[in-house]
C-alpha cells in the first residue's frame, strides 16, 4: 500500500511539473527585441535627449517674442538727504515707483533663425541615433537569441552521443557473456560514457550562458523560466545577392547614415552662428514709469495725482556695431569650419564603415553556406560510415576504439554543421537587415 502511494505522488509530482513547463512562455526574435527595446536604459536616455532639444527649439521660436517686465520700489529715507526740489533738508522721506518695459530685438545677425534650423538637424540627428541605438541592441539581442539555438542543438547532440554510448555499454555486455569481447572493454565503454556526460554538462553550462546573455540584454528579470522558439528558415543563397545592391539600399535606411548627415547640416549651420557676430544688432524698447514723493509734510500731491503727473513714457532703438572684438568671432567661425570638416570626414567614415560591415556579413553568410553544404554531405557519409561501424561492433569484429572514433567524428560533422547552419541564418538576416528589412521578417 505504501509502495502505491509513493508511486501516485511521484506521477503528481511529474504531472505538476509537466504543468509548470508548459507554462513557460516562449519567446519569439521579434518579442525579445521589443522588450529589449523597451527596457534599455540607452535608448531611454535617447528619449530624454530628443525632448531636450525639442525643449530648445521651443525656446528659439520664443526667442522672436517680445519680452515684458514689470518693476516697483519703495525707499525710504532719513534724516539730511536731497529732496525734489534738489536741495537738502532734515526730514523722512519715502520714495515709490513703479515701471513696465518691453524689448523687441529685430536683428542680430540671422543668428536666431539659424539656430532654429541648427536645432531641427540636431533633433533629427538624435532621432537617428535613437534608432541606431535600438538597431545595434537588435542585432546584439539576435545574436544571442541565435546562440541560444545552436547550444541548444550542441546539447541534443551531446545527449544523443550519451544515448549512443549506453547501448554500445548494453552491446558490449552481450559480447562479453557470449565470449566474443574482453570484460576490459566494458570499462573503456564506462570510461567513454562519462566522458560524455562531461561533454553535455559543458553544453548545458554553455546553454545556460546564452540564456543568461540574453536576458541581460532584454534587462529581463526571473529568466529561470525564459525560453525561445525555434526558427525556421531554409539554406539557400539568392543567385542576386551582392554587396553593392545591399550598401546602395542601406545608404537610404540606416540610421547611422543619416546621423552622419544631419550632423554635418548642423555643423553648417553652427558657422552661419559664428558669421552672426560680424552684423551689428538692433532691437527696439518701450517702457513707461512713475514715481510717487512724500517727505511727511502732508503738503505734498496725492498718491493718484502724483502718478498720473509723474508718468514717463519712452521709445527706445538701440544699434550695436561690432567694431572689433578680439578677433574672438573670426575663431569662432573658424573653428566651426573645422566641425564641419570632421563631421563631413565622419560621414565619410560612416559610409566606409557600413559597407565594410556588409562586406563582411556577406562572406561570412558565404563561408557558412559553403561549410553547412560541406558539413551536410560529411554527416550523410558519417552516419552511413557509423551505422557500418555499429554493425561490426555488435558483431565482435572491431574494438571499442575503433567504433568511438566513428562515433566521436559524427558528432562532430553535426556540432560543425549546426554551426554553420546558424551561423549562415544569423548572416542571411543581417544583409536582410541592411536591405532595410526588419530581422524578424
């Protein structure tokens, strides 16, 4: 009875842990690169860059308002001080007035308006490099999410070369009481396997650490029960891929390209700026003000009516010539000339960079088609080459070694075509990617 009982809560237990992996959620590319996205920190601080200059060009396009200021004062005095009639007297004198003023600037230099268009082509800048960000953190992200693929095939095999070997220990049993193997065998057998089962827990670990990577690069949290979906996708190279035809479509789409762009746009702009300091400037003020005197002698005008008589109204135009300055502008234009020169050589460098980057893409996917179509047909001989050798041995007529040698040379043409497998998968989506195609499609 006891016995039936303990054989029940060992199938609850197996049931409720069947249940508890069937609830793990798996994750597709596409899901791990949003959430990824979503929670970077880079890319957040990319958000707050873009509302940062989206907060300056507010304040550039206000900069053509008038501003409006409004002032009062009150003092007091005593003793001997000077009164309204410009003479001095002992008395205590209070003292109030009141003002609004205005000022328009008109001109300075054209530098206002190309700071506005400065600040649209930084605005566009950092929204490039937003998706820039979001681009190399999607790259970086299928990488992994690819990883995680191929350790996963690396572990099946490594299970399958422990399947592999417990029946050559069952075979080698049979040999041995039938009198047509050495019991020393056995051991070499044992000795293979364990061997073996050091080879899947390293590709256990190795699994283990692509999870790992990938979830710190989603900045997931509770991954112990984080999974991903197999991809599909089939090995074939298009007659029409090249490296040209993909850098020509990139130039259009990667962001990388258009940062470069609007950088050097702003830079031009940034010596427009600098020109603005040789033109003189002019702005126009209009103010009004009054003042109220009361030295205590009761003799004085009433509050109101000293307002109204001491009201001061003035209308003001002010021009500044730059006469000389030091020199400080001609610098300043000169060292925006060099910006510009550099962000022209970035561009450059940016270009140069991209295609260098598809380049290498493209000959990797290549090296890979090539290795996958090398390694497919070495697995095919392998196997056959294998299953010849498992005839031999359950027939006494080859030795342990002999028979690991053809086991150990299969699993590697499989750990060696799955490489080339993902590795051509990875690279096929990458030049895709360029294509301004999107790595889930």
């Amino acid at each position: 009875m006891k016995g039936l009982v303990s054989i029940l809560a060992f199938a609850g237990l197996l049931a409720c842990q069947g249940n508890v992996q069937a609830q793990v959620k798996k994750w597709t590319l596409a899901e791990c690169i949003d959430y990824a996205v979503t929670h970077n920190i880079e890319v957040k601080q990319s958000d707050n860059q873009i509302q940062n200059l989206k907060v300056q060009r507010n304040t550039l396009r206000n900069s053509f308002l008038p501003d409006l200021n409004a002032g009062a004062s009150q003092n007091f005095t005593f003793g001997r001080s000077l009164n309204q009639n410009n003479t001095y007297e002992d008395s205590n004198i209070q003292n109030s007035s009141f003002s609004v003023t205005t000022e328009i600037p008109i001109f300075a230099g054209f530098k206002r308006t190309a700071s506005i268009a400065q600040n649209r082509f930084d605005l566009l800048a950092a929204e490039a490099n937003r998706e820039l960000i979001e681009n190399n953190l999607s790259l970086n992200v299928a990488g992994a999410y690819f990883q995680i693929l191929l350790n996963k095939e690396i572990y099946r095999i490594a299970l399958e070369q422990i399947q592999l070997t417990k029946e050559q220990e069952t075979c080698t049993q049979l040999l041995i009481e039938n009198g047509k193997a050495a019991e020393s065998q056995l051991y070499d057998v044992r000795a293979q396997l364990a061997d073996d089962e050091l080879t899947a827990t390293e590709a256990r670990n190795s699994l283990r650490l692509a999870y790992l990577d990938l979830a710190q690069l989603m900045e997931l949290k509770g991954h112990e029960q984080f999974d991903i979906d197999s991809l599909g996708g089939e090995i074939a190279i298009a007659d029409t891929l090249s490296p040209v035809s993909i850098y020509q479509s990139a130039l259009t789409c990667m962001p990388q390209i258009r940062q470069a762009y609007y950088t050097l746009q702003s830079k031009t702009k940034g010596i427009r700026i600098a020109k603005s300091g040789y033109y003189p400037t002019l702005s126009f003020a209009a103010g009004i003000n009054t003042n109220y005197y009361d030295n205590g002698s009761g003799l004085g005008e009433t509050f109101q009516r000293q307002l109204n008589n001491n009201m001061q109204k003035s209308l003001c135009f002010t021009i500044s010539i730059p006469l000389f300055d030091r020199f400080s502008t001609r610098n300043q234009v000169r060292a925006a000339r060099i910006d510009e020169d550099n962000a022209r050589l970035s561009l450059e460098n940016e270009k140069k960079q991209l295609y260098k980057d598809i380049e290498q893409a493209y000959m990797d996917a290549i090296s890979a088609f090539e290795k996958y179509r090398s390694t497919t047909k070495a697995v095919i001989a392998n196997q056959e080459a294998h299953r010849y050798a498992l005839e031999k041995y359950a027939a006494g007529k080859s030795t342990v070694f002999e028979y690991n040698e053809i086991k150990m040379k299969l699993a590697d043409a499989l750990s060696q075509q799955s490489q080339a497998k993902y590795t051509y998968l990875l690279k096929d989506r990458i030049l895709a990617f360029y294509s301004c195609f999107s790595l889930t499609d």
